[in-house]
C-alpha cells in the first residue's frame, strides 16, 4: 500500500491506525540493524493510534492522513522525545515545544513513530556520526544511503514507514532519495515553515510515490507567521495533490550533464538514467533540448564559504570541527561576499535558462558509495568529495527552486539511480505534475530492495525464498 492507499483504508474501516502503527513497529524493531532510528517514540504512537481509531469509529471528521505512520528526522524539535542533531552533546537532550512542522503533521492526522537518524547537525551527505551506528542502504547493506536525511530515506525504503520527513540545505534529502530508490522532494523557498541558513535549508517528503510526496507536502505547506521568505501563490486546485491531477500540456526542458559545482566524471549509470528521464519526458510530448551548463563550476569556492559559514557550529566529528575551524577564519563580511556572489551566479543561470520550464540532469555523478568511504580522508578532500558524489542539487537551494529526484534508473547489479528535475521558483505544481506523469512508465513504484518481502506485511506477502 502507498500511503494515500493507508489513509484510504483507514477512513473505510478496512484497517486500523492502530494495526498501521504495530505493523510498522514490528517493521522498525525487526530492522532496527539498518540503522534508520535514533529514538522510537513507540509509546506515544500507540496512544495516538488509539485516539485517532476512536476519532474513526465515532465518525468524526478526519484530517486528510488520519492515521498515518510517518517519521521526523532528529534535526527537528519534537517536544517529550528525544532530539539529538545527531551529535552527543545532545544525547540525552528532550525539547519542550514541538517545531511547526511537527504540529502541521500532527494536524493533518499522522503519527510519528520517532527520529530518524542524521549526520552530525546535518553537515555532511551521509550518515555516519560518533553518536550512532552508521545508516546503512536497504538495497545493500554495506553502502551508503546517503545524507542528511539518510535515516528518513532508509525508513521508507525498507517500508519501516510509508512517507518520511526530511530536510535539504545542499541536496539532503535528495542525495538519499537517489540512492535509496525513493522520490526525494525539495520544496520552492518559502513555501514550507521553517527556513533556515540564507534560506538555502527547507524541510520536505521523502516517499516511495509522487502523490505520497505531494500529500505530505500538503501537510507541510502550512503558513506560519513571521516566516522570512514569503510563501509561493497556492497550487491550481488548492492542494498539490489536486494539481497532480491537472494536465501540463507539452512543456520544453532543457538537460545538461555539466556538473554546476565541481568538475568530475559523471558515471556512466548516472548519465544512463538521465538519458531514460529524457526518453520518458519526451515520450510524454514535451520538447527536450540540449543546452550549455549555465553555471560555472569556480562557484565550489565561494560554496564552500558558505557552507563552512553556516555549518560551523561545535560538533564532535571531524568534518564538524573542520567546518567549524573554517568558519573561525571567515568574517562576516566575507561570508556576505560569498553569498552575493553565488546569488548574481543563480541570477545568470536564471537568465539562460529562461524560456524553459523545467531542467533536467543526473541527481548524483556516482551510483553508490560504500559506508566509511569519506572516513579515511582529510575534511578538505571529503568536502570536495561530497560534492563529487552531489554536484547538481545544491545550487537548487541556492536559487531557491523546486527539485526532485526520481528513481528512473538501476544499475546493472539492480541498485536504483535518479534522474533531477527542477522548475522555477513558485512552480511546484507543475513540477510535481510532470513527476506523476513520469511514475508509471518508468515503472518505480514496485520496486523494492529485497528485505522489503523478508517479514510478514499486512500488504506485501513474502516471498518465501527469501525468509
């Protein structure tokens, strides 16, 4: 079942909140070596499913995910369970007030069943921290899922929970996404509560579906006032999940391959999934056309102050000391250099771009990394090969566009590869549309790593040469 296929179920009586939150429970406990949780909020989650099973039983009006099992990744406050940001000085930390996007997903009638893991503070595009076991990818245990929001992409493919909460400030919940098989959405500017960092950080869904991901857009979408960053005009049809349904009519996309951010190879099965996004899109009727990088990969220095500026807080690891000491040796004023500059660079991609609606490129320019790949490296060379992994994603956030990652793609060995599309500000709708349409020619949505099958499901029956 997809997730809207949960809370369907749900409002018909055909199943319980209660029997969703045990079922992912077990799911969770069985799995727990995957290394997708850092607290498992179960008590509190039984509680709520109790409620919500009386709200449905007692016909009362129901929020539109009544029931639905969902995770918060451990960057974000949630008030009575534990909050780390992934670092031990936060070990033991318990927040006293809830971050609006955890009230908005409550309102909209999910459950968490707790926090899933992330590197320390977010720093870094995997996650593997002194605080916890490293988050390991479903599809093969010994890689890497990815980062920041590794914990939250794991979750949701290994069905530990339908849909996840992730957070993207360079790619965070991209990056994951791609190498967990997932559909990893990262919001226009504004458009989610909660912005942080020159507004280049947004929270957004990480799901197994396009409609999964516009639904708990939805639920995240809430205004809250005082936001920095003005919030995009309302999609056709008032929701996201609405204007999925609405069609787009032929659309030009240009493509490109030139890594924006740092020169390296792309690999061969990141290219071969891109030329498969292209081949579905035009199969679809929209214009595909080859166009020059827009950007300039010299952007990297001026990036890395940024990020260095931003992510410089006192942390344990020694990508977050590195960050951290770097930070020290910038002023304020060399870090508000920076970020105008890298502003006028998005400014100018902008311009070139104009006259196209949407932009395509590989997500990532490598298929896969192995846990503990960056871990023998000085944080120097491990910045610059973070971003030889992730060269695309970031100056999404920079410009403030919408973006995501589709799962269009395996390599030869089976492991799944996406394919980045992005719009322009304010054109999530759209974006999100022309993603939906995507979905099942490429054929993603039963496609699972094989322990997805290894447990009894309430909605997958096994298959038993795999028990």
């Amino acid at each position: 079942m997809t997730a809207l296929a949960m809370t369907a179920a749900v409002r018909r009586g055909e199943v319980s909140p209660v029997e969703l939150v045990e079922h992912h429970l077990a799911r969770i406990e069985a799995y727990a070596g995957l290394g997708a949780f850092v607290t498992v909020s179960a008590e509190q989650a039984r509680s709520a499913a109790k409620a919500a099973e009386v709200a449905v039983t007692m016909g009362e009006p129901l929020p539109p995910l009544h029931g639905l099992p969902v995770a918060v990744k451990d960057l974000t406050a949630t008030a009575g369970v534990r909050t780390t940001y992934g670092s031990v000085a936060f070990a033991e930390h318990v927040p006293d007030t809830d971050a609006d996007l955890v009230t908005a997903l409550r309102a909209a009638g999910t459950i968490s069943l707790g926090k899933t893991a992330t590197s320390e503070y977010g720093t870094t595009l995997y996650t593997e921290t002194e605080a916890w076991p490293p988050a390991r990818n479903p599809w093969r245990t010994d890689l890497s899922p990815g980062g920041s929001s590794g914990g939250a992409a794991v979750a949701v493919a290994a069905g530990l929970v339908p849909v996840a909460h992730g957070s993207d400030g360079g790619g965070s919940i991209r990056v994951p996404a791609a190498l967990c098989g997932l559909v990893g959405y990262k919001p226009s500017r504004g458009l989610v509560p909660g912005s942080g960092g020159f507004g280049l950080a947004t929270h957004g869904p990480i799901a197994r579906t396009v409609a999964d991901a516009a639904a708990l857009l939805d639920a995240l979408a809430v205004p809250v006032p005082g936001e920095p960053f003005p919030a995009p005009a309302p999609p056709p049809g008032g929701s996201y999940s609405a204007a999925l349904r609405r069609p787009t009519g032929p659309l030009r996309i240009a493509r490109h391959t030139t890594p924006p951010l740092y020169d390296t190879p792309v690999h061969p099965d990141c290219r071969a999934a891109y030329e498969r996004a292209s081949a579905l899109l035009a199969g679809l009727g929209h214009e595909i056309v080859d166009v020059p990088a827009p950007y300039d990969p010299a952007m990297l220095a001026d990036f890395r102050v940024l990020q260095c500026g931003l992510g410089g807080g006192r942390g344990t690891t020694k990508m977050a000391r590195w960050l951290a000491d770097r930070a020290r040796r910038y002023t304020a004023a060399e870090v508000l250099a920076a970020h105008a500059r890298l502003t006028a660079a998005v400014r100018r991609a902008a311009r070139a771009l104009a006259g196209y609606d949407l932009v395509l490129t590989p997500t990532l320019a490598r298929p896969t990394v192995p846990i503990g790949h960056f871990a023998a490296m000085s944080p120097e060379e491990d910045f610059d090969q973070q971003t030889a992994l992730s060269p695309y994603c970031s100056v999404h956030n920079l410009s403030g566009q919408p973006s995501v990652t589709l799962p269009v793609g395996t390599t030869p060995d089976g492991l799944p590869v996406g394919a980045l599309l992005a719009a322009a500000p304010g054109a999530d709708a759209t974006l999100l549309a022309v993603a939906a349409a995507v979905e099942d020619p490429a054929g993603w949505k039963e496609r699972h790593p094989a322990i997805w099958t290894k447990l009894p499901s309430a909605t997958v029956k096994p298959d038993p040469r795999s028990l």
